[in-house]
C-alpha cells in the first residue's frame, strides 16, 4: 500500500546515453560524461539549455559547474550528489526525480564517470598512513579491499546458510553470457564456464577472480523530464527509496547483531511501502554487483527469495533469461562495464523500451538496486503506456 | 610490527577509554548502564539515551568470520600474502566485534594460521600487541584447535 504523496508516475526518464566501456580509454573523465551526457540529452529530445537540474555520486571528480559550461546546460536550480560509493546510483536518480516532480526542476541529468581502470589508482590502494575514518577499525589487520570485506560477509553467509560456490559460479557465467549477446560489453566475445569459474584464482577466500567487478572506463547518463512532456509510450519512476539500517557502516559492517540484515532490507521495506506493486511484479532486475554474493543478499532482501534459498534461486536458473527474474541482463558490474552500477540503470531503461541486447518479453517492470554492502537506495522503473 | 602499514589515528571522538586501556595491554568497551548493553565501534551515547561508560572485558571471544586475503595487497602487506584476518565476536555481547589477525601463538606473524584450521564459533582470547610503536592493538589467539569429539572433520 502507499504512503501519502508519492512520485509514482509523475516523472519520465525520457534518455539515454553512454560512451564506450574499456580499460585505458583517451578521453578523460570529463569528456566522458559530457559525450554521455550529450547523448542521452539527444536521445531526450531537448535542447542542452533545458536542462536545469544535476545529480550524481559524491565519487565524481569533475565538479557540476564544468558540465554545466562544457555543455551549455542550464541555469541550473537543483543539484546534488549522493554518497557511498554504489549505494548511491538509484539514490542519485531518486532525488533527481523527487525535484522533477515537484517542480524544483524542469529537466535533470543524473550522470556517472569513471576512468578509474589503472590499478595504481583503485580507491583502496590510495587508503592513507593515518586513518580517521571507520575504516581505521579493519585496515590496520589487512583487511584492506572491498572484496575483502564482502568475502567476511560471504563466508559467514556460507556458515548460516551452506554452500554458494555452485550458484555464484552461475552467476558468473550466466552474466558473462549477457555480456556476449551485448556488443556494449567489455567481456563480448569472452566467454566462460564454471570450470573457468571454479579455476580462476582465489582473492579473497572464499570469493574468486569471477567474483569481481570488472575494472573500467566509461560513462553513463539519464535525463529525467517530467511524465506528461515525455510523451505517451515512455519510461516513468514507480518508486524510490534509500535505505541506512542503525548500526551500517559502509563496507566493513561487522558491528550490528545481524549485519546479513543488510541496509536493501530496509531500503526494499520502503520501496514495497511506496508503491501497490510486490516482488511478484517484477519483470527484470539490475542488482548492484560489484561482488557476485551481493546478488544473492539483494534476491533475498527484496523479496525474491527467503533467508538463506537465493542460492538455490540461482542454481535453478532463476537469473538467466528463462529464468523467474532475468538479472543484470547486459551483464552487469561483472562482465558489461563496472561504473558503480550506473549503467545497471541505463539497461533497465533499455528493457522497459524493449532496447535489451537480450530482451526480457514485455517487460513492465523493472528493479534496480545499489550496493547492499553500503547505505544504499533502489528504483522501480515502470513502463507507461 | 609491519612497517608502512595504514594505521588507526588515536584521536577521534569518545575513544580515550579504548586506547587508555589498550595502552595497559588491556581491552575495554563502551557500556551502558542503564540497559546493559555493549558497544563498538565508540559513540557519544547509548541507542537508549543512557550514558556510556568504558568498561573492561574478559578478551574472551568466538571466531564469527574469516577470509584468507590474497595478492595483489597494499605493498606494506604484500610479503605476508595469502594472510588470513578474522572477526572476533566478544564473548560479552551479540554484535560486540572486532576485526583482527588470528595467532596459535601470542607473538605469531599475521600469516601462520591456515583456513584448515579455522572453524566458525571456535574459542578465542584477545592478545593486545603493538602494531607500531606506541600503537597497540588486539590480534586474537586461537585457543582450542581440536574438533570437538563427534564433530566430522
Ligand atoms: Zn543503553
């Protein structure tokens, strides 16, 4: 059931745009976003001076005003960044849309960049010699990488629940067989099996080589209009919601009673809130999968799985295109591109058109998530005829 | 010690009480009296308005979860990889946690103990160690490595 006011409905996203994804590309991060931002701009429709609103992650390097004079934007009346790393990518697009729909913008971009692909500059190896942060809690014993941290989670997950190794091994291969039907996709034409899966190396016991995002560069960007000036067949937000469970700490979330019981719990208990859909509804989902265990912890935090069965889920084909959920289906943070989750976003936009390199049939109704591992925020995307 | 290795600053906010006892080779935690509850990491107050107070604990603890971290690692820690670091639930409390090196002896490197012999919910005893100079810091000490009789290997 609803609450109150909602955004359902009332807001578009009306275009699309991304560049090329790759490892080592020649345009810096800036002119990455302003080529996805042009694009989906044009895809849009609307002239650049339209564009009077700007969102996106607190991890962006290249400050708004520079966009705002690269590409002829605005004035602008709203902008705004959203943080915590992948959590924030729906969360962006959901205070992007709740100005939309209140009139505090007329047309808002939400844009995503990365040229982050050389090892040198990964986030965790620029950690300082002095910690201020909560991080300053596990570093100082090695534990130093996102993947590390999510292997605690995994094999504690693995201790309550059994044994994942089969399922996230069809996680891995299931989305790098998206990838292959996605010429967009950095790992097109690279195919895998589960004995590749089984036999890439370990990096962090008990998550493999597989279990990892990819490292890329590239951008990604959407341009949200208000509903009834995007025309009739379009694209509208059903949803929208973030969540931060008491106790959350990004990443190295070791310290509350449950911390299986991640923040999508709660952030999923509000989309549901928000919205007179249920997880029954749902046609296609993007889970944030920087990691391949957090599909499994996100297919059990909204719904589509009970406490401990997403493996199984899994292992019954449940992700892939046949399946009950067809999941991350450009192939996702694991085999398409790895930009925090933003262009999970642009293929639920391309599903709901019909647009999917590999297309869910009538799709209605689309699920998006960030990273459950953070403070995170999700979207139901809806198609409106 | 490691050497280069990143380290937790000793000044942030409602932490005096951690490091003091720290700096006596002891370990010690906010609780609240007023609901009995115990809490880490350090905060202003307790979720049910009562004050905080920093008190000792026993050191004693269980193996909640662990990871073997393999190459490539921040260079300081390379040498030691594959290395395994544990998170130690505190005996007194659910939740009460602290993430750290597992040892068999007290003054082992950070890369003796293997996954074999690791086993979710074993015994663990706090062990308070320099991480640098002047910096101490709890590593856990694996007290009972036998299966429990009965129990398959
Ligand atoms: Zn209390």
């Amino acid at each position: 059931m609803t609450q109150g006011v909602t955004i359902a409905g009332k807001v578009a996203i009306a275009g699309i745009g991304q560049t090329r994804f790759g490892k080592g590309l020649e345009p810096s991060e800036r002119e990455l976003a302003c080529m996805a931002i042009d694009a989906a701009i044009r895809d849009a429709g609307i002239a650049p001076g339209e564009v009077d609103g700007l969102a996106s992650y607190t991890l962006e390097a290249t400050p708004d005003f520079e966009l705002v004079r690269d590409l002829g934007l605005g004035p602008l009346h709203f902008f705004s960044q959203v943080g915590h790393g992948g959590g924030a990518g729906p969360g962006a697009v959901g205070q992007a849309a709740m100005a939309v729909a209140t009139g505090q913008a007329r047309a808002a971009v939400v844009w995503r960049s990365r040229k982050r692909s050389a090892a040198a500059s990964r986030v965790w190896a620029q950690t300082s010699t002095v910690l201020e942060d909560h991080w300053k809690w596990s570093r100082p014993s090695g534990l130093l990488r996102p993947v590390d941290e999510v292997a605690m989670l995994a094999q504690r997950y693995i201790h309550e629940h059994g044994a994942i190794a089969s399922a996230l091994a069809r996680i891995a291969v299931t989305l790098r067989d998206y990838a292959c039907a996605n010429p967009a996709a950095q790992m097109h034409g690279r195919p895998i099996t589960a004995a590749d899966y089984h036999a890439s190396r370990m990096v962090a016991d008990p998550l493999r080589l597989f279990d990892n995002c990819l490292e890329s560069d590239g951008a990604a960007a959407l341009v949200l209009l208000p509903a009834d000036r995007a025309g009739k067949d379009c694209v509208v937000v059903e949803a929208f919601a973030q969540g931060l469970v008491t106790g959350h700490q990004s990443m190295a979330d070791f310290h509350r009673p449950d911390p299986l019981k991640s923040s999508s719990h709660v952030t999923a208990a509000k989309l549901w809130s928000m919205t007179r859909f249920t997880p029954a509804d749902v046609q296609v989902a993007q889970f944030y999968d920087a990691f391949s265990p957090l599909i499994l912890f996100s297919l059990e935090a909204y719904g589509f799985a009970p406490s401990g069965a997403a493996a199984r889920f899994v292992e019954e084909g449940g992700i892939g295109p046949a399946g009950r959920l067809p999941c991350n289906t450009s192939g996702g943070s694991l085999s398409e591109a790895y930009l925090h989750g933003f262009n999970l976003i642009v293929e639920a936009v391309r599903q709901l058109r019909g647009q999917a390199s590999t297309q869910v049939a009538n799709a209605g109704l689309a699920l998006v998530t960030g990273c459950d591992a953070t403070p995170n925020s999700a979207l139901l995307l809806r198609r409106q005829a | 010690m490691i050497a280069d290795i990143p380290l937790p600053s000793r000044h942030g906010p409602f932490e005096q009480g951690l490091w003091a006892a720290l700096d006596r080779g002891e370990l010690a935690h906010q609780h609240c009296a007023a609901c009995d509850s115990w809490h880490f990491p350090p905060r202003w107050r307790c979720h049910c308005g009562g004050a905080l107070e920093y008190r000792p604990v026993s050191g004693k603890a269980h193996l909640w979860s662990w990871t073997q971290v393999h190459p490539p690692v921040l260079p300081a820690f390379a040498p030691f990889a594959p290395y395994v670091v544990g998170i130690a639930e505190l005996v007194e409390a659910p939740g009460l946690r602290m993430v750290g090196s597992l040892l068999i002896a007290a003054d082992d490197p950070i890369n003796r103990v293997q996954p074999a012999q690791l086993r979710i919910g074993m015994p663990l005893a706090a062990v308070v160690r320099e991480i640098a100079p002047g910096l101490p810091w709890p590593a856990w000490q694996i007290i009972e490595t036998e299966q429990p009789a009965g129990e398959a290997s």
